[in-house]
C-alpha cells in the first residue's frame, strides 16, 4: 500500500534540501580549503619564513584530525549533523577573516589549528549525513556527485588565487564562502536523530575489524594523492617537461577526479561494489605502471593521467559508498569519523614516504612509491569479497 501524497509532500523536498546543503556546502569547504593551502604557503614564503617553518604551519592544520575525529561522533549524536555542519562552517569563516586580518606566521598556528578542526568536523559530518540520507539504491550516484563536488572545489581554488591575486583578499572570500555555505544548511533537515546509538553499537576504533578494506580506503587513497599532488611538477620536470606544463597536467588530472567520480558511482549502483573496488585499485595501479611511458609526450601523459587519477578518485568513492552500505546510526557517525582520521593520517604518511623513494631512484622512485601503497591496499577488498562468498557470511 502506497503512503497518501500529503504525508510524503512535506519529507521529500526536505530530505532533497539536506542532500543538497551537504553536498554545495562542501564544495564551497573544499573551494576555500583550495584557496588557503597554496595562499598560506606563497605569503609565509613571500614574508621570508623558513620552509621548514610552513611545513609546521601546514602541520598545525592537520593535526586536529587527530584531537577532533574521536569526539566527532558523540559531537554529531548530540546536536544533529546539519546544527554540526553550520557550527562548523561558521569557526571555519571566522578562522578565514582572522587569518586575512593577522597575517602572520605566528597568529597563523592557533588560527589554522581552528580551521583544521573546523575542516575535521565538517568533512567527517558531512560524509555521515550524505550516507545516512542516502537511500541505498541510489547511494552510489550520490556519493559520486558529493565527491565530484569536493574535487572540484579543491581544483577552484588554486584558479580563484589566479584570478585575484595572492595577497589576503582571498582569506576575506573564503570567510564568505564559509559564511554563504552555513545559510545553505541552514534551510536543511536540523533533526537530530540520524546517528541515535544502539545496544550493539561499537566503539569508534573497533569499527575496523568490521569493514577494514571500506574504513582504510582512505588511507591508502590520501597517500597517493597527496604524494602526486605533492611530487607530480617534480616528477614531470625532471621527465622532460617544462613547469607549466606539469602545472597543466596537475589541472587535468583534477578534471579526472571530477568527472569520473560520478560515473564510478553510478556504476556501483548496479554491479557488486566489492568486485568494482578490486577492479579500480588494479587499473589504478596499471595505469600508474604505463604512466612513465606515456611522458614526456603531452597528450599521451594527459589521457593517461586523466584517467588513472579518475580511476584512483573512485576508490574514495567506493569506500565511502561501502562505510555507507555497512553501517547505520552511531556506527556510520563513527565510521565517518574515523575515514577523515584515516585521511590525515595517510596525507601526512604519504609524501615524506614517496619524497624518500625519489631520493632512491631519481626521479622514477614517486611512480613506485604510488603503485607500492595501492597494492598494499589491494589484500584488504580481496579478503573482503572472499569473506563474502562464504555460505555462512552471507545469513
């Protein structure tokens, strides 16, 4: 029996209205997030400070992940994730106007330790509600479209600084942007009971034994992408391209990330996700091994970067999709919680890593170091699927 129109009339433009703060929301995170990794480093530098000083600035960014992922889950049972998310938003853009304002590297350690655990909040929030309000038929295209959505605000954001320059202004436009995504939520679902705790619920940390190969996705995914991010321009310089053009590369590549990230979700929606998981790290991991051969040609180097890093996006997708298929209530807010601590923790692992493996072998050692850290991630969806056919697995 179908429900009455009048009860369904004033749930489905809501529950659309949350989908879509969350997603936009984040994209705008992601723009000013975009904008303020770059603009930190180029004034700092431009102000004479050390690199070994920014790399700590940048540090004090990333560290919250660690303080905030633990108490994200309890913070969004509490209060609701849309109440979590404005909140967030809102430190997020007054961080931004503080940092334009005091412009300096030492204002900038307490300043951007509030911005990164604003960011800890709002990315481990968000991926919980998009999963908790997506419907499981349909889980895969959303994702696809969050994920979509957060790339292409990170890509925005070194265009923005093109645009208007690298001085503090920037800063003022990511407060607004905080400031605009946190009136978007506010026309969102502000209900609390979307991560309600059960008897049977784990403990955040324990999560891990349940779904390893969804929950370490994202370790094993920010690694390679903060080391190519990090090490591609080297790499490709030093293959026999000019700066620009591995500039050029690096923006193609988050065209990649963008485009295919949706496509990938829509094809989970329809096969198994544990088969198209391993079948995305493999390619990933071919399409990095025949990398080197398409260089130093541009057009070649750009389809094949095009692709792989796409192919490589959807692994993040995928993991996102498979916590979301996995878990409910407490346990998704703390599965959420704990793929953002996973992300910082492979991000900050990641480069010094493949920046070790380039000093090895010159400058071929960033392909490895890559390859090596997918495959490392390969066993874990493999162990899964074979878990998976057991009869007793699946009562």
């Amino acid at each position: 029996m179908t429900e009455p129109a009048s009860l369904l009339s004033p749930v489905q433009p809501r529950h659309k209205r949350s989908l879509a703060a969350a997603i936009v929301s984040m994209g705008m995170v992601n723009l000013s997030m975009g904008i303020a990794f770059p603009l930190t480093a180029i004034i700092l530098a431009r102000q004479g400070v050390e690199p070994g000083m920014i790399g700590l600035s940048t540090a004090a960014q990333a560290a919250p992940v660690f303080f905030i992922s633990p108490l994200a889950p309890r913070i969004m049972r509490r209060f609701g994730p849309a109440n979590v998310m404005i909140f967030g938003l809102l430190l997020a853009g007054i961080s931004f106007l503080l940092m334009g304002l005091f412009a300096n590297l030492y204002a900038w350690f307490p300043l951007r330790f509030l911005l990164g655990s604003a960011g800890t909040l709002l990315w481990a929030t968000s991926e919980a509600w998009i999963n908790a309000l997506a419907h499981e038929e349909r889980r895969g295209r959303i994702v696809g479209i969050y994920g979509a959505s957060a790339a292409a605000g990170f890509a925005l954001g070194p265009t923005m600084l093109v645009l208007i320059g690298t001085g503090v202004e920037p800063f003022f436009l990511g407060g607004g942007l905080m400031v605009a995504a946190a009136a978007v939520v506010v026309t969102a679902d502000r209900s609390r009971n979307h991560f309600e705790a059960s008897e049977k619920s784990a403990p955040m940390w324990r999560l891990i034994w349940i779904a390893p190969a969804a929950l370490l996705a994202n370790f094993f995914y920010a690694a390679a992408e903060e080391s190519l991010v990090t090490f591609f321009p080297i790499y490709a310089i030093r293959s026999g391209m000019i700066e620009q053009t591995s500039l050029l590369l690096l923006t193609i590549a988050s065209l990649g990330a963008i485009l295919m990230q949706p496509v990938v979700g829509v094809v989970a929606d329809k096969v198994n996700r544990m088969n198209l998981l391993i079948g995305l790290v493999l390619a990933t991991v071919a399409g990095y091994i025949l990398l080197p051969f398409a260089m130093p040609g541009f057009i070649a180097t750009a389809i094949a970067l095009f692709l792989v890093v796409g192919l490589a996006n959807g692994i993040f997708t995928l993991g996102m999709v498979l916590v979301g298929e996995r878990f409910r209530g407490s346990e998704l807010a703390g599965a959420s919680a704990f793929t953002t601590a996973m992300w910082g923790t492979g991000a900050l692992v990641g480069a010094p890593l493949s920046g070790l493996a380039m000093q090895l072998w010159d400058p071929h050692g960033l392909i490895v170091a890559v390859v090596v850290i997918f495959l490392a991630y390969l066993p874990f969806p493999l162990i899964a699927r074979l878990r998976a056919k057991r009869p007793d697995a699946e009562r």
